[in-house]
C-alpha cells in the first residue's frame, strides 16, 4: 500500500526536523553527482546502468569524500540512491540515503548523531519514545560480543574461511554452498544474530571484522577488526558507519579485489575511481555514515514495508 | 535444479531429504553482504513449519511430489484401495499412512493423494463433507439452542457430536479438519 496523506505529512515533518537538526549541527548540505563513471564498487553492491559508460550512485561515498579531502569538515546529503535487484519489505531500488561526514571525528561522534536523529525523527512524528524503546540510551556492543552471545563462537577477524566454516557448522549453522568469508559470516548472522538484534532496544554494532571491512580502516589497537558500527532498530537495519580509510594503497588494494571478485561472480566490473583515491592522501581522519531516509520513517512510524511510506510504490 | 530466484509460494523443493513447500518468502541483505530469501516452507510429510535463510545463487532440489484427485473405493485389511479418477489405475495405501483422515473418508469420496518419489505419502480431503446419520439417540424436536449434544454415527464409523435435535436420517455437514458438526443441510 502506498502510504497515507497523513504518512507523507510525517515523514514530510521529519525531513524538515531532520534537516534543521543538522544545520543546527554546522553541517553543509551538499549535492554531488548522481550519474557517474564508478558506482560503488562494493562485491554485493550492483548499479543500475545510466548510458555512455554513466551509472547511478549507489552511495554518494567517492564524491563526498573528495569534498572532505577538499577542506570541507562537516558535510550532509540527503537524496536518492539506486541499486539494482533489491526489492523487499526493507529495500527499494531506489530510495533515500542520508549521509554525512564528520573530518577529524572519531567513530563514536556518528553513533551519537543517530541517537539524537532518532529521537528528532520520532518526536516529528509525534510518538511516545517510551513505545520505541528510545527513552534510555542505544545498546552499544561489538560483533564478537554478538557471536559469542548467540551463536557460542569466539571470531577473532583472522581465522581463514575454512576455520570459519567448520566453526559455524559447529555451532549448527548451515553454510550451503558459501565458501567465501563474507557469505559464511552473513549466513550466521541472519540465521543468530538478526533475529536477537530484531528484538532488542536500538543497537549499534561495532568493530566488525577484517574480511567485512569494505571502505573502513582497521582499528589501531587490533587491525583483526575494523572502525565499523551498523545500527539495528525495531528489526531494520538503519545505518552504517566507517572510520574512513585514508591510505590510498591500501584502498587501491581494496577495489582491486572487489574488482577481481566482481569478474569472478559475472558481475559488471567498474573503473576504479582514480579521482577518489588522488585525493585521500589529503584526506584527514574522518567519520562517515549512511542512514536510510526511508527506513527512519518507518521505525518512527513503526511500518513494517517500505512501501507504506512512500507515495509511489512501482517502482 | 531451482534456485533462489526460482523461489515463490507453492514451489516444492527437498530439505534435509525431506519434501517441503515455500510458504512465505522475503528478500533480504545484510550488511554489506550478499542477498538472501528468507523462506517459510512447511514439510509435506508432517506439516512441520522450518525457516531457512537460502543465499542468493544456492541450488535448490526440486522435491518429486505431485498430488492427484482420487476416489477411495474400499478397504481391505490393511489398506486403503483408491482409483485415479482420470487414467482408473487402482493404488493401496496402507491405513498408517491415511491415518485419522479415514473417520471422515466416505467410500466414493474424491481426496487429494499427495505421491512423493511416487509412493502415496498422504491423503487430503475436502474441508467439509456431507453425510447422513447412521445411529444418534432420538432427536428432541424444537430442541435447536441449548448447546447440549450427543454423539452420533456416520457411515465411516466415526462418531461426532451434534445437537440434540438431529435423528438417524438426517444429513449433516461435518468440517474434516476438526471433525466437528456444523449444520443440518436436510435428510436423507
């Protein structure tokens, strides 16, 4: 069902809270390319084509972040984002990303900010928080914690898939056919640790491990795990966050393989995004995020699809 | 082979060397990780209910199961003797297998035979069945609103409770998943 005018009222209202929260905040609302050379490159990630070589964003990450390394500290985005073959109660091919960039702030500094957004979107919808379980502060832990907890399996980040395999079966996850790291770790999360997180008051999930580090820069104290928090509520998962990596290098290294694997798996294979990694070196230490608009909508207003705040559902 | 993608409501695939059907099914992506079908399947054996989290690109088996309409003719020691009503091939299936579905299998009543790998595997029969009372105390005319009953018997044996006010004779309507009486639709 589409959503109601008194739905699209709503989440009109936590659009506008949304924004003023971050102008209140020092923040620059930005509005960098949609249509691009190199879409994300991420293995799972795939763009919807755009002619003459063009690609919809699936994140406005690389432009926004070559804004950062171009001085700007505090920068905001709130648009549209597209990516191809997700269709579901949670996910749209096109649909509402918030991100944000905080230049010379730790990882923690974005976990703070989707508190307050939290609340700010909740109170523009005029529900009790109480009701959400928003009223005392978001659970914060970590993966092993989380592993440990539900599924007995003590993940240090390092073990090759194999190691990692035998221990999930262990454990009674089944595996199918995955051999990759990130497919085997994803099918125990799904099958343990989604459905506790579903259940619990809002969560953020930190310091995941090396093999899911996608952009993120590994922890200095144990480069076994990255600088990395998702945040779970109300069953949906909210946001993702990195302590940014900045070593040009290293990310080269990243998009390679990503590149490598995308060919291995038949997938369209993207230029590397040469501009983006010219410009990290001037990069300092920065904090990102990207929160998805629509899916705040729907915990402030406790929808269970999508599609139930949004005003067009086909497409 | 199916897979993920081939996943919709009613499709038969085997688990665990068992024949289920997908009940529900729900796209999701974690993280940043790969795409997966949260699938509801019940087992076609037992009715169990499983949730399994199916990653995009696992194969699936087709599980061979086919079910099709039959009339039960008789019963003989052991068994159940059943004629598909489009080629008249005569099937046994032994009475384990029918189970309790036989208090409300009627001889010439059309079911459902659900065959996995080709063996009879279960029968299914028709929500509601009609059928006239063979044995019931005499009925109490006029008696049709205190919910007193009594038990009465149909021609599978079976005995049912129903409303004071039916008489051997009458035909009622009985729902077979509950076994339970649900009108008087007139007399035989």
């Amino acid at each position: 069902m589409p959503a109601s005018l008194g739905t699209l009222a709503a989440r009109a209202r936590i659009l506008k809270a949304v924004r003023a929260w971050f102008d209140a905040q020092g923040f620059l609302e930005v509005d960098t390319p949609a249509r691009v050379r190199s879409p994300g490159q991420e293995v799972h990630l795939d763009a919807i084509a755009a002619g003459d070589g063009y690609w919809l964003i699936t994140s406005p990450e690389y432009h926004m972040k070559r804004l950062v390394a171009a001085g700007c500290t505090r920068i905001v985005q709130i648009g549209k984002c597209w990516r191809a073959d997700e269709h579901g109660p949670h996910h749209r091919t096109e649909f509402t990303m918030i991100e944000w960039y905080r230049a010379g702030e730790p990882l923690e500094a974005l976990a703070d900010d989707c508190e307050q957004l939290v609340r700010v979107a909740v109170q523009a919808a005029g529900r009790p928080p109480a009701a959400l379980g928003i009223d005392a502060p978001f659970v914060r832990t970590t993966v092993r914690e989380l592993v440990a907890r539900h599924a007995g399996i003590e993940l240090a980040g390092d073990e090759d898939a194999t190691a990692l395999r035998a221990r999930v079966a262990a454990a009674g996850v089944r595996p199918g056919s995955a051999t990759a790291w990130d497919d085997i770790f994803y099918q125990l999360f799904l099958d343990r640790i989604e459905p506790a997180l579903a259940r619990s008051r809002p969560t953020f999930v930190f310091d995941w491990p090396a093999p899911l580090a996608a952009l993120a820069r590994p922890k200095p104290d144990d480069p076994r795990v990255v600088e990395r928090f998702e945040l779970y509520a109300g069953g949906l998962e909210l946001a993702n966050a990195f302590g940014e990596l900045t070593d040009a290098i290293e990310q080269r290294r990243r998009f390679e393989d990503e590149a490598r694997l995308r060919a291995e798996r038949g997938k369209a294979v993207y230029p590397i995004d040469e501009e983006l990694l010219a410009a990290l070196p001037a990069m300092p230490a920065t904090a990102g995020i990207a929160l998805g608009f629509d899916r705040l909508v729907m915990f402030a207003l406790g929808a269970t699809d999508i599609a139930d705040v949004t005003a067009f559902t086909a497409i | 082979m199916y897979d993920t993608s081939d996943i919709r409501k009613g499709l038969k695939i085997m688990v665990d060397g068992s024949p289920y059907t997908v009940v529900e099914f729900q796209f999701v992506k974690p993280g940043k990780g790969a795409a997966f079908t949260r699938t509801k399947m019940k087992n076609l054996l037992t009715g169990a209910v499983l949730e399994r989290n199916l990653r995009s690109g696992d194969k699936l088996e087709p599980a061979d199961v086919e079910t099709k309409t039959m009339q039960y003719l008789y019963a003989d020691a052991d068994s159940f003797i059943f004629m598909d009503t489009s080629t008249y091939d005569q099937v046994n299936i032994p009475k384990a297998t029918v189970g309790d579905s036989a208090d409300f299998m009627p001889e010439n009543i059309n079911v459902e035979v659900l065959f996995f790998n080709g063996r009879a595997v279960g029968v299914s029969l028709p929500n509601f069945i009609e059928q006239t009372v063979m044995e019931a105390e005499p009925g109490f005319r006029g008696d049709t609103a205190t919910g007193a009953t009594k038990p009465a018997k149909i021609s599978t044996g079976a005995s049912i409770n129903v409303p004071l006010f039916i008489s051997v004779g009458d035909v009622i309507k009985i729902d077979t998943r509950t076994g339970e009486y649900l009108e008087r639709v007139g007399r035989a």
